[in-house]
C-alpha cells in the first residue's frame, strides 16, 4: 500500500508549483463573484469613476497580491508534508473545490 502512496505523492511533489497554482486559481475564481459583489456594494454609493478606479485597484493589486501570497504560501506548506499527508490534503483540497464549485453551479 505504500508504494502507490508514494508514487502519487511524488507525482503531486515534483508538479508542487502546478499543483499550488491550480488550486489558488480556482481558489479565487470561485471566491472572485463573492468578493467583487461585496465590493460593488460597499462602492455603490460611491461616484462610477471612483468604483472603476476601486475595480481596477482591487484587480491588479489585491487579486495580485492574493495569488502570489497564496500560491507561494501554499507551495511551502505542501512541500514540507509526508506522502500520505500530501495526498490526502491535495485531494482533500481539490475535493472542497470542486464541491463548492458544484454549489455555485459551475459544474
């Protein structure tokens, strides 16, 4: 039982980036409607050209600064996992995704 464990961890291993770029891509595609919601409605009362400037803001440096954040913190943590451990969190991981995904009706 181990050697399948392993051989899939260390698949999962060598493709760590990938593997955190992926989650932290879905990650914030899913969550992406729900912060810019609550973004437009804590701007509505503010004037268009103000919300653009706050949209465009919230684009390049927040979901910026959130990627790299996220996907580089990720990569670390996963990294320093046992085997089991790593497969069991990606696939956990991956399984939480997609259930979400499945509630907003993207699957």
């Amino acid at each position: 039982m181990h050697e399948p464990i392993a051989f899939l961890a260390g698949l999962i291993r060598s493709h760590i980036a990938m593997v955190s770029l992926g989650i932290t891509a879905v990650s914030l595609m899913l969550a992406g409607p729900v912060i810019n919601a609550f973004v437009q409605n804590a701007t509505q009362k503010l004037h268009w050209l103000i919300r653009y400037g706050i949209f465009i803001a919230m684009c390049t440096i927040g979901y910026g600064f959130l990627t790299h954040f996220v996907f580089r913190g990720l990569a670390h943590w996963l990294a320093y996992q046992r085997s089991t451990e790593l497969l069991v969190i990606t696939m956990g991981i991956y399984c939480v995704l997609a259930f979400f995904a499945k509630k907003q009706g993207h699957i």
